[in-house]
C-alpha cells in the first residue's frame, strides 16, 4: 500500500516528509511489538507510541495531555 502512494505522489508531484511528519503506529494486540521496518520514499519510516490526540494500544485510545501542558 505505501508503494501505491509513492506512485501517486509522483504522479501528482507530491512529497511525503518522512522525517517530521509521516510515521507509523501499532495498534491492537501486537501494539508492542518489533516490526519489520516500514518504507515510504525509499526512506524507512519511524515506529511511535502516540501521534496527536492516539496512543498506541490495544485499542485506539485518545489523549489530551499535550493540550493541558499548553493550558
């Protein structure tokens, strides 16, 4: 699925910022879990436990901490 949206960026001329902003998650049972690495770009992309508001679980769980800090 990630080589179909290679394909489209560079048919639409887009580009993926694979070191700020693209990464991936786990979620369900094998959150915890080493993966095989993961390629968008020819570049690997970075394994995380949360991303804006998700927290990587068993199941998708929702945090507001990094509002309250900001608060």
């Amino acid at each position: 699925m990630l080589h179909v949206c290679d394909i489209f960026a560079v048919d639409y001329d887009l580009k993926f910022n694979t070191h700020a902003k693209s990464a991936a998650m786990g979620v369900g049972s094998c959150f915890n879990v080493d993966c095989a690495s993961l390629m968008l770009t020819e570049q690997n992309l970075t394994y995380v436990a949360t991303v804006n508001y998700l927290v990587a679980a068993k199941c998708f769980k929702c945090t507001m901490d990094h509002i309250r800090m900001k608060f």
